[in-house]
C-alpha cells in the first residue's frame, strides 16, 4: 500500500489523500483548503487531483475540510461512489449547500468590487454551485456503522 499525502501536509486543512492499494486508488476525504479568500481560492482552484486518478472515494466525515472539495472533483468529472455513513451523508447535504450559498455570495461581493474599480480585486467564480452538491449526494453510498464494504 502507498499513500499519497495531497492536502493537509503540514497543516490542519484541504484533508485529502489518495491510497494506492490492491491495484485500486482510493481517495480517502476531499477537503477544501480553507484561510484567506486569495490563497483559498487559489489552492483550491489549483488542486492537483484529477477525477481520472479516483476509483473510489471514502470519507471520513462531513467537515468542510474533510467534504467541501468533493463538489469541484464532481464538477471536474469524477462519477464514482462516494462512501460515507448516513450520519455523514445527512451532515454533507446541509453543509455543501451552505458552502455552496456562501461561495457564490463571496462571489458576487468581489464581483461588484471589481465593477466599483477597487485596485488588487479580481472577478471571480464561485468553485461550485447547487447543482454540484446535488451531484455529490446522488454519488454517495451510505455505509452503515461496524458494516465491511468490499471496494
């Protein structure tokens, strides 16, 4: 087995790594990377995971530092199973929609900035949108606790 340390290297946010085992590549959380609104945006838009490298994804709760890229590895094209608890697939629903909401507000605030011609603020997208997290929940499997998942 091999681990691929892809966030949360010597910090505490954006939790993702990517095992390598048994001939599969399991992602193991898809946190978003949080801190200030340039570098978020930035490290996040610039994650080096492709959904091609993904069989699977498992994660391990619903934190938005565990959770809140899985949105933008849907959007990038990623169609496979995420497996969760049913706890942690209930948490996900409300918090991804909130992160959602929040991105696109954050949005449109640096946007209308853009448009007032404050110096050093650039346009901007919010990473995912409503219909990503749909997506993501469509993907999960829900798991139950103390139950063996073959992957």
């Amino acid at each position: 087995m091999e681990i691929e340390f892809i966030g949360a290297a010597r910090e505490v946010t954006g939790s993702m790594h990517l095992l390598h085992a048994c001939g599969a590549r399991i992602l193991l959380d898809c946190g978003l990377f949080q801190g200030r609104r340039r570098e978020s945006v930035e490290r996040n838009r610039e994650r080096p995971m492709s959904p091609t490298r993904i069989d699977v994804v498992v994660l391990s709760h619903a934190h938005i530092d565990h959770s809140g890229a899985l949105p933008l590895l849907v959007k990038r094209g990623y169609r496979g199973p995420i497996y969760a608890t049913p706890a942690t697939r209930d948490l996900c629903a409300v918090m991804l929609a909130d992160a959602a909401m929040i991105q696109e507000q954050d949005a449109r605030y640096v946007n209308r900035l853009v448009e007032r011609g404050v110096p050093g603020v650039e346009p901007t997208e919010p990473l995912y949108d409503e219909r990503d997290v749909a997506q993501v929940l469509s993907q999960m499997v829900m798991i139950p606790y103390h139950y063996q998942q073959r992957l």
